[in-house]
C-alpha cells in the first residue's frame, strides 16, 4: 500500500489528491494529443470546462451528502487534500462543462466524448487507491478473515482509527477499476461503439459501485435501507443506460452527438 504522502524531488504531494491529479493530466494529455493541430486548443477549453465542472459539483455532493460534518467544520469544505469528491457529482459537472464549452468553442462533441471513454476507470481507479490511503470508502467490519477468499478482507482502520477485519473494499474497487480500463482501452483500439461507449462504461461503472456499496461500512445518510450513495449509483446506471439506448436520430443523442 501506498503512504499518505508522495515524494518527487524536493516536492512531496498528499497521495489521494496527486493520483487524482495525475490521472486527470493524462486523460486531458490524452484528449489534446489526439486531437488535430488545429483543433488542440479548444479541446484543451472543453477539457478545462469539464475539470472545473465536474470539481466543483463532486464536493459540492460531497458537502451535502455530510452536512452534519461541514456545518460545525465548514473551514474544512475546501480541503482537497483529505479525499472529499463524490463520483456522480463528478461525472454530471464534467459532462455539463464539457457541453457547455463545447459549444461555446463551436467544436465537435462525439469525438471528444469517444477519446474520454477510458476517463471513468482510469479515475475510478486513481480514486480507489487514494482511498485506500485515505481510509475513505472503507469495508464493513467481517467476524474472521477465515469465512472469505484472499484478497477480499484485510486487517484495517476505519476513519475513527478503529483497527479491525474487514471488506477490502479498496482493492474490489480497484480491480473492477482496471478490468473496465482494459475495456475501455479494447473498445478505443479497436474503434467499437464509438459514441455510445462512454455511456457503457458509465453503466458498468455505476453497476459495480452499486455492488462494493454493499460491502462498505463508512457512515452514508440510508433511505429506506439503502445507502443514499447506492441510490445515486442506480440513477446513474439509468442515466446511462438511457443514453447508450437513445436512437442516433433522437433530438438529444443528435445534440450529444452533433458533428
């Protein structure tokens, strides 16, 4: 497992915000590289109006979902450097930034979206291992390690510094993170489903978030017995599932999809 802070140099870096940060400078390289000569800087507009969207709306989600916590501590609703971004708020924000700079910049949206299909797991995954270090998005506690296949609990602490067994959420979370980044890589390669697969790997990403939320044992607000996060992973995986299923002639996928 990785430390809390990282070391490059004479710099060292808070490891939760650096993987994220790292991963967000090679998807937007990425996106910018493959994007013609002419075209680069205002991809790297729309790619700014997507970070700055899809920031802002994933700790304001954040906030709201712990308001208990940031009303006695609202000094702390800025602080990055300790985990803090929530994954529908980031997604909704990066697409609402991405549409709106899209078409202040007068530029294509389709090609964009299909260069930015291996964003969700690459920053699932740089999420996952900062949390791991973070000892955010923790496992329930498990009564022995001995009723589980390897790999599926470990010995940690949770946020109170409670050490004890339990789901290794983390590393489930990872591994889903990196089989859907294979996906997504295959799907690029080979040049499937170009404008609908950004919306399946957001359909399955939802689907396994879905899945590890109910191994988890960090506090979440519940409603009616479900965590409210597992409900907001379901509106995802609709969402999601509405615009893979969305006929190219209809009015919003054109929208989404106009050359």
């Amino acid at each position: 497992m990785l430390s809390s802070q990282i070391t490059i140099g004479i710099f060292t870096f808070t490891t939760y915000p650096f993987l994220l940060t790292l991963a967000i400078v090679l998807l937007v390289g990425w996106a910018v590289r493959r994007a013609s000569v002419g075209q680069r800087r205002r991809t790297f507009d729309v790619a700014l109006g997507g970070m700055i969207g899809g920031l802002c709306l994933a700790r304001l989600q954040h906030v709201l979902l712990h308001w208990q916590y940031f009303q006695v501590h609202p000094n702390e609703m800025l602080n990055f450097r300790a985990g803090g971004l929530e994954w529908h708020g980031a997604v909704i924000g990066a697409l609402f930034g991405v549409v709106l700079m899209a078409h202040w910049r007068k530029i294509s949206l389709k090609p964009i979206l299909d260069r930015a299909t291996f964003g969700i797991p690459l920053l699932a995954l740089a999420a996952w291992w900062g949390c791991e270090v973070a000892l955010c998005a923790y496992g329930a506690e498990v009564a022995t390690m001995a009723d589980y296949l390897p790999g599926v609990t470990w010995e940690a602490m949770d946020s109170y510094g409670y050490f004890a067994p339990r789901f290794y959420t983390q590393q489930l979370g990872k591994i889903m993170s990196l089989l859907l980044l294979c996906l997504a890589l295959w799907l690029m390669w080979y040049k499937r489903l170009s404008g609908k697969r950004l919306w399946l790997l957001l359909l399955l990403h939802s689907l396994s978030m879905f899945s590890i939320g109910f191994l988890r044992g960090d506090y979440a607000l519940s409603l009616y017995g479900l965590r409210l996060d597992a409900w907001l992973d379901l509106a995802m995986l609709f969402f999601a599932a509405i615009l893979l299923l969305l006929p190219p002639n209809f009015s919003i996928g054109r929208w989404l999809r106009r050359e």
